[in-house]
C-alpha cells in the first residue's frame, strides 16, 4: 500500500471526498422519487393563501370586479409563461383561476413547475383539481399544495364554487352535489353565482347520472356561469336552457383565456388571444 503521503493518494482521497460532497448535494436538490412530496413554504396551501391576498382586495357589491378564467395547463410550460407574462402586463385583473389539469400525470414535479410560472403573477390564483391531477398520488400532491377539493369564496356581490367533477377518478363519488346545492342555497344573497370545475356536465366523464341533476340546481339557483377546462378547446353552450351558460375555455397551449367583468348584476366575457 502506498504511503498516505504520497502526493498521488492524497489527490485520489480528495476526489473521493469531493464526490461524496457532490453526491450528497444531489441528494439534497433532486427528488430520490417522483411519486414524493416534499414542497417548500411557498408551495403549500396555495389557495388558501391566496384567498387572504383576495380578501384584502376590499372589494365591495359597488366594485368592478375581472377576473380570468383558464386551464389545462399540463406540460405546457413554454405557454404557460407566456400566458402569465401576458397577464402580468394588465392592471385590471383582480385574480385568475385555473380550470384543472396542471399536470398530466400528477406529479409533485409537474406541480410545482406550473406554480413557478403561476406565482410570478401580479395577482392571486386559484386552482380546481382535475383529472389528470388526480392520478398516482397526485390527489396527496394537488391537497398539500391547493387544498381542499371543494372550495366557496364570495368577492364582492359574487360567490365562487370550486368543485370536484373527476367522477371516475375518485371513484365515482363526485361530484358531491348535495354539498353543491347547500353552496348554492347559502349563495343566494349574492347577486352572481359562478360554479368552476374541470370536467363540464355534458361530458360523460362528468357521470351520466349527475348531468340531470347538475342542470337543475344550476337553474333552480339561477347560476350565472358554469365554469371548465378538459376539452382543451373554447365552447359556449346551453345544455340547461338559455339561463345557464355553460362555458368551457381552451387549454393554455392555445395561448388564450377569458376575461369576466363584473359590475353588479350585469357579467360580461372577453375571449382574449395572445
């Protein structure tokens, strides 16, 4: 065996030791597996958080309220940024939603790099899981990072209902529509009701039994919009009769999204294309 002094076993033990250093650095920075969550600060409890950014807007019933509608945001990351640089250059959005699908396969990685790209935004966001959001355990990753899967806000004279469609994902359990219904009849102070989900009611991934139901509450409630992404492709379409437009906007590759404008009971559209 060679001394230890030896200038050519001095060099290889540094080697050796700087390799370990580097080794451990990696471990440090790269998930050891794509099905782990392990999430930074930031990156929790997304929805909630910005719900209190909303909240501090102040917004009155007198306010105008515009906010964007989009979806689909799966693997798109090239579009993803600009679609937020292109919303970032307006001063007239109070919050943007995202209609589902931010991944295709659920992903803790997939996850985060649309929250890097959405969180540059200069307003809030909020998020509705989606089907493709729901697979491998993608349901644990969309929980930590949104929150939960049904969600209601109201913002000015306006009530937000974010719900579940992903019926054959969560084993067709969803959607809950007596939660839905119980969201509506405690809406009906608010003078415009928006129901927000991924999969529209016309799909039969939406469970064919539910769609008739759905239809009913949507008009005994007198909803303003039905809200969706999934299709990947803009739609306007009354399925429940010409007093609940059921809308679906187009996946971000499209490079669009839909603007609201609110002022008291009168809600108008803008299909905007960068």
């Amino acid at each position: 065996m060679l001394p230890i002094n030896n200038k050519y076993s001095r060099g290889f033990i540094a080697a050796g030791i700087l390799s370990l250093g580097l080794l451990g650095q990696a471990c440090e920075e790269f998930e050891y597996s794509p099905y782990e969550i392990r999430l930074r600060e930031d990156e929790k409890n997304i929805n909630a958080r910005n719900l209190a950014r909303i909240h501090d807007l102040g917004l009155t019933a007198s306010d105008t309220l515009r906010f964007i509608l989009t979806a689909d945001t799966q693997g798109f990351y090239a579009e993803n940024e600009q679609l937020v640089a292109h919303i970032n250059q307006r001063d007239d959005i109070d919050f943007v939603l995202i209609g589902g699908d931010l991944t295709d396969f659920g992903l803790t990685k997939e996850f985060r790099l649309v929250h890097q790209d959405f969180k540059t935004l200069k307003v809030p966001y909020l998020a509705v899981v989606g089907n493709h959001d729901a697979i491998n355990n993608g349901k644990q990753v969309f929980s930590a990072m949104y929150g939960d899967y049904d969600l209601s806000f109201t913002v000015g004279n306006s009530r937000f209902i974010l719900l579940n469609t992903n019926y054959l994902e969560f084993d067709k359990k969803v959607p809950d529509l007596d939660w839905l219904e119980g969201e509506l009849q405690a809406a009906q102070e608010s003078e415009n009701i928006f129901v927000i989900s991924h999969i529209p009611p016309t799909n039969k991934e939406f469970g064919e039994e539910n769609g008739v139901r759905y239809g009913q509450l949507m008009n005994q409630y007198n909803v303003t919009y039905s809200l969706h992404g999934h299709n990947h492709g803009y739609k306007l379409h009354f399925p429940f009769g010409e007093g609940v437009p059921v809308l679906e906007t187009a996946a971000t590759e499209k490079l669009e999204y839909i603007v609201f404008t609110v002022i008291g009971g009168k809600v108008s559209f803008q299909r905007v294309l960068i």
